[in-house]
C-alpha cells in the first residue's frame, strides 16, 4: 500500500500559482490525468466484495479502514476490452465531491505513471468528438512529453445517476 505522499513527496514544493499537480495513469494504452488533491492513496489490485443489482463497472467495494468504498473499473466503464488484472493493475482511492456530499471512491486502471505539474493554461478545452470515453467526463487535453494527455472530471465520471443514490456509500 502507498501513500500518496510517497510518491509526490513534498507537497508544499509546488509553489507555482499558475499551476496544480496531476497524477497520470495508464488504461489501454493511453495515458490520463486527475488531480493529485483529489488521490487519497494508491493500492495494489486485491480482491473486492461483489454487489449485487449494481452496474457491471462497479466491481464492487473494499473496507479502507473502517470506509466501505466503491471499485470502479475504468475499462469497463469505458467500454474498453477486459483484461486480467497484472503486478502493475493499481486502484486509485480518490475523494469525490457531489452535490450533497463528498465521498471516498477507487478506480481500476492498468498501471499508475507519473506525477506532473501542468501550468493552467497548458491545459486545453477536450473537443466535441465521440468516441469510446464520453467527452463529458474530459476535462481538458495536454501535452506531457510530447503525448497527449486526457484531463478526467472525476467528479462527473463517478457521480453518474448509476452510482449516486439517495444514500450514498462513505
């Protein structure tokens, strides 16, 4: 198990206004983004409690000391190709804000990259286009190493009408 601090080390070290932090995963290939603030910890794959009646991209939930958090698995929310999970398959535990309360969520993806600051004006509107990852979970594109980077809206991803009840887990 890590803690994010681990491996962002000093936090207070970003000392750039114009700019935040961003973990970057791998899923299918592609390289994402979400904001560090957001990660709570990374975890090595583990086995997760199935839920019954729930849609088939929540894998189900884990026990993180004493919070019952739901795992999502980005591949199939996606609709991307199933895969075993492997050494590097990672769960990313991040804080969620909704409209009525914050909670604790994980996401499946094939292998943690790295951690970058990106000024706030390197970071472009996503364009209008459909394909496998609807855009409206997109919050920018960037370049990073001369490869494109996709911004996530985690708080939209995992806030869909699927996940969110009237009570809410965490």
């Amino acid at each position: 198990m890590s803690n994010i601090q681990d491996i962002v080390g000093d936090l207070d070290a970003l000392t750039d206004e114009n700019a935040d932090q961003y973990l970057t995963f791998i899923l299918a290939g592609e390289e994402y983004a979400i904001d560090i603030l957001r990660v709570q910890e990374i975890k090595g794959w583990d086995k997760v409690t199935s839920l019954p009646r729930t849609p088939d991209y929540l894998q189900g939930v884990i026990n993180l000391r004493g919070t019952i958090v739901p795992i999502i698995d980005l591949r199939r929310r996606f609709n991307l190709p199933a895969v075993v999970y492997g050494s590097t398959t990672v769960v990313i535990v991040l804080r969620v804000f909704g409209e009525s309360h914050d909670r604790i969520m994980g996401i499946i993806v094939d292998a943690v990259s790295d951690v970058h600051n990106l000024q706030h004006d390197a970071i472009r509107a996503a364009p209008e286009v459909k394909n496998s990852i609807d855009s409206h979970f997109v919050s920018g594109l960037t370049t990073i190493n001369n490869k494109m980077v996709v911004v996530m809206d985690i708080d939209t991803l995992l806030n869909s009408d699927d996940l969110v009840g009237e009570e809410d887990v965490a």
